[in-house]
C-alpha cells in the first residue's frame, strides 16, 4: 500500500500548488479586464505594473506610445512621470544629510547664499520637502503659463519663479510646492558639485540598475518614449511642449513601469539610506506628506477594508502617473498614462488592490463630458444641458459627473470660438460645484472673452473666495480693477 500513499501525497502536495497557481492566474485576469475596461473608455492608456511580495503579479500595456503611428504601450515604454521625480531629489537630499553635508535644519541660504536673505534664512530644507515652505509655487503663477516653453538656467529660473514673498510663516501651513522641490535640486547641484542629473544617475539610478530612467531632455533620440497626449471629448490632440528645464527636480524625470518596480523593491533595503533615516523620510509632518510621499490610509471598494499606503501621483504636459505601495503586504500598483488621464488613477489602483484581496473592484464610468460634447455637435447647448440633467437624474450612478468633466467641456468650446456656448456649460458646472473654485474661474475666464468684465469679475472675486492661493485669478482681478488710464 505503501505506492498508494505514495500516489496520495504527491496529488496533494500538487494541489497545495496548483490552487494558489490558479488563484494567481484568476486574480491576473481579473486586472486585466478592469484595465481593459478603463482603457475602451479613454480612461487609461499606458503601462501598468502590479506585483507583492512575491514579486510581478501583472505587467502589460494598454494603447499607444505614439498614436500616429499606432506604436504599442509596454512595460518598458518611457514615460515622463511628472511630480514621482520628487522622491527621487529628496532620497538624494537624505543621502547627503547621512552624508553630513547637509542638515534638514539648514536654511536655503545656508547652501544657496546669492538667494533674497529675508526669506531664505527663515525657510528650512525639511520646510522644502515638506511643502510647508510658505514660498509661491510657480505653477500656480499666470506669468509661468506663458513662458514654460523657454529655457532656464538654474539660477536664473530661481531667481525669477521661486523667489516671491511668503504666503505663510513657514512650518505653520501646507501648501503643494513645486518652488520648493525646484530649490533643493539647486541644493543638490551646490553641494554635490554635479548636474542634478548626474547625482541621481550616480546615487540612484546606476545602483539600482534603472537603465530606462533618467532626466528628459527634449531634444535626445530616446528609444521607446511615449508621445504625450491630452484627451479631449472626440478623440486626443497632441500636448503642449514644455521645456524640460521648468519642472526640473520637480517633476523631469522619465522612466518605466519596470524600472520603477526596481525602486520599490530597493526601498524594503537599507542600501540606498540608513534605516533611521529612512524611517524619517517616509514619517508625514502635515496634511499626510512626508518628505516627497504621500502617507496615508486607503479605502477599498468594499468601504470598510482600510490599508496603510505610502504614493506619489505625477501630472505633466501629456502625462499622468501613480505609484502606490502596500509595505505591510509589500504590494505596489504602479500606473504610467500618456493621455493625461490622472483623475482615473487612484481609483483604478484601488479597484486593483480590492482584486488583490477578493473585493469586486468598482467599474468604471462613462464620462459624461463625452456625452455632452457629442450633444453639442449636433445640437444646441440648452438641449446638451438638458440631456446632462436627464442622465444624472436617472443614471447617476453610471457616468462620471465630476467637475472635471464639464470643465474639459467648456475649454474645448472656448478653444473652438464657440464662447456663448462655454459660458452656458461653465455655468452648469457652477450650478453643480457651486464650492468649486475652479469651476468659477473657469467661468469667469469664458464672461472675460465675450467682453463682459462686470460677470468676469464676479466669478473670479468668487474663485479668489474659494481659493485664496489663486495667484492667477488674483492678477485678473487687480487688472480688471484697474481704473482705465485717460487717453494722452
């Protein structure tokens, strides 16, 4: 009998394999129609990465790196990644304060003497990492809009976007700061004496074995790099260039879903920073942000199952993207876009980590921006309101009717002359967002190109109210309230 038992535990020692095999591959296929899902309604198109602690549960890609000549997305395509560069500038900044070149107690003048002394002594470099600096972000300046296609120096770039007055008393308030991330990638170049390329290539990217990342550079042939793209209700149009010297160790950064996937594992070691200091890196000050992470919990679609996560989004002309890691599980979704579609983003690594853990992931939605704008080819704008109001009477729960929808809408229109009909749909979205600055700006914008100042005005004293920290809406008002100079 003994051949007979012999038999027995071979079959079960087989099952023990087979059964998690099979619930691997179910799980893959699972995220892979949810993927699938988002991408036929233009709501992802990229590269995804999925893996835990037993390493790459899913990696593929969805769409085109290039859709004029339809080249496929892939693990490997190269992807500006936006704002996730920000945790690469402040890995190098721990490095050189566990080298002791620096202290996170140091002011900005300690290391960039030729910065405005009033604010620069009282502004910390933990206040940079941060966000808690109280120094103006220059993307939220109207001024930046119109220049973000020219070349910088450094120095000159500082001088000129990231050197205004304080907004707050640093460390008393946060504030999304791409001036600070900005400043310490001019921190790196002071101390290091090299390029901020050349010291994240050296310290972190050589290391590690990130072969396919690196600082974008405009004018490099480089293989495999994904155009960038915006989507619009009937179909996409290329982005806007940027010159890659504006977002700089703020956000210049390209790379892979499989290069990033060698950062996350490398974060679980000590090789990279010291453990104490590691632990400070990922340890939040306020409003959930640590020093480049966000540290935060997440709610899957269950609504009640609640996981400790450690992220960072990127946005940038073309592009969106999302790292979010599970260190408890050693989980990581790492989603890259090239269609500017980031509003989908966190929810679709949600709905990815439910899969993980047997929760039925939300679907997606149909936007209703795209609804709406087919409304408006071929018929009025009261009668594409009307079918806007009809849907989210009856069908709330199966379109997305956020604000962003609608404001898409509405630029789209201005972009085509077509201003009466803008303001009638940026005054819906008010109607619907009536605590939404953005939604007032917006409509103050479109009163502001028919000619109407008195309604321009009101909205964007509106936004102002809002979002105090609207610098750019702040400019139009004073320019608006500016009594008209008498005729010489």
């Amino acid at each position: 009998m003994n051949w007979l038992k012999a038999l027995f535990v071979s079959a079960m020692v087989a099952l023990v394999w087979v059964v998690p095999a099979a619930e691997a591959a179910s799980r893959q296929q699972e995220i892979d129609r949810l993927l699938k899902k988002y991408h036929q309604l233009r709501q992802f198109n990229g590269a995804l990465l999925v893996a835990d602690a037993k390493g790459v549960i899913l990696k593929k890609g969805y769409g085109s790196a290039n859709f004029e000549w339809q080249v496929p997305n892939t693990p490997d395509t190269k992807f500006r990644i936006g704002s996730i560069t920000k945790q690469f500038t402040s890995l190098v900044i721990m490095q050189l304060v566990a080298e002791g070149k620096l202290s996170l107690e140091d002011k900005i003048t300690t290391h960039l003497p030729d910065y405005r002394k009033d604010t620069g002594s009282r502004v910390t470099i933990a206040q940079l990492l941060s966000h808690t600096s109280g120094i103006p972000s220059y993307t939220s300046l109207a001024v930046f809009q119109t220049e973000s296609r020219n070349p910088f120096a450094v120095a000159d770039f500082v001088k000129k976007f990231c050197s205004g007055d304080l907004e707050f008393e640093p460390g008393t308030k946060w504030a999304y700061n791409n001036s600070g991330y900005y400043l310490l990638g001019a921190i790196i170049e002071k101390v290091t004496g090299q390029t901020y390329a050349q010291a994240l290539q050296q310290r972190i990217f050589d290391p590690l074995g990130m072969k396919n990342t690196g600082y974008d550079v405009s004018a490099t042939v480089l293989s495999k790099r994904a155009s960038g793209y915006e989507a619009r209700p009937g179909g996409y149009v290329n982005a806007p260039y940027l010159d890659m010297t504006v977002p700089y160790a703020a956000g210049a950064l390209y790379s892979t879903a499989e290069d990033l996937y060698l950062w996350d594992r490398a974060l679980y070691l000590d090789t990279l920073l010291p453990a104490s200091l590691k632990q400070q890196w990922f340890t939040p000050t306020m409003n959930q942000y640590a020093y480049g992470w966000f540290v935060r919990p997440v709610t899957l679609n269950d609504g009640k199952t609640e996981l400790d996560t450690i992220s960072h989004g990127g946005g940038i002309n073309g592009f969106s993207t999302l790292i979010l890691r599970v260190p408890e599980r050693k989980e990581v979704v790492i989603l890259l876009d090239n269609t500017s579609g980031f509003a989908s983003l966190q929810e679709i690594a949600v709905g990815v980590l439910s899969i993980l853990r047997g929760i039925p992931p939300q679907q997606p939605r149909v936007p209703i921006g795209e609804v709406v704008m087919a409304a408006l080819e071929k018929s009025s704008a009261a009668e594409a309101i009307a079918r806007y109001r009809a849907l989210k009477a009856t069908q709330d729960a199966e379109y997305d009717f956020s604000e962003r929808q609608l404001t898409v809408v509405g630029y789209q229109l201005l972009g085509a002359g077509r201003v009466a009909d803008a303001i009638e749909i940026f005054k819906l979205n008010v109607e619907m967002f009536p605590s939404g600055a953005n939604a007032y700006d917006s409509l103050g914008e479109a009163y502001l190109a028919s000619g109407n100042k008195a309604l321009a005005l009101v909205n964007y004293r509106r936004a102002l109210e809002l979002d105090p920290k609207n610098t750019g809406a702040a400019e139009v008002i004073q320019r608006l309230e500016e009594p008209a100079k008498a005729p010489r």
